[in-house]
C-alpha cells in the first residue's frame, strides 16, 4: 500500500485529485481559453449611440421586475459594442 500524498491524506498518490496536492505539480494542468471575445446578444436591440440607451432606460423608470433590468443592461452591452467598433 502506498502512502499518502501528504500526512493524513486518505487517497493514493496515483489516484490524488485533490487541489491541494503535493504531487498536482506533477499532474497536467488544463489550458485556459485561448481569448474571450465580447459578442453581441441577438435576442437584445441596438441603439444607434449610448445616449439613445440612457434615455431609453429613462422612459423605462421605475424598473420594477428583473427582466426589464436585464434587456437594458443587454441593449446597452449591443450598443456600446456597436459603438466602439464603428471606424
């Protein structure tokens, strides 16, 4: 039987998956994404310019449910995309 990776470890040191391991420098170690790009939200509008949405969100006052606040913030997510990437 083989020991522990650490003083009362309960796994085996071929069969360790804890984070804290000492031997997970040894184990591979998964790759990040290689680059998280923003991307418009089709289901959401956009606006011409962010004053267009600031006072669409005006009109909207008071925002009583979750949904409303949330096509907002999406609208706005569009538009500000829509914005920086005009030449």
């Amino acid at each position: 039987m083989s020991q522990g990776c650490y003083p009362g470890c309960f796994y085996y040191t071929d069969s360790c998956f804890r984070k804290d391991c000492k031997k997970s420098g040894q184990q591979p170690q998964p790759t990040p994404p290689q680059s998280a790009q923003p991307a418009p939200m089709p289901l959401f509008p956009t606006m011409g310019s962010l004053q267009e949405v600031f006072d669409y969100a005006d009109s909207k006052r008071p925002i009583s449910c979750r949904n409303e606040l949330y096509t907002l913030l999406m609208t706005y997510h569009n538009t500000l995309l829509h914005v920086s990437r005009r030449p």
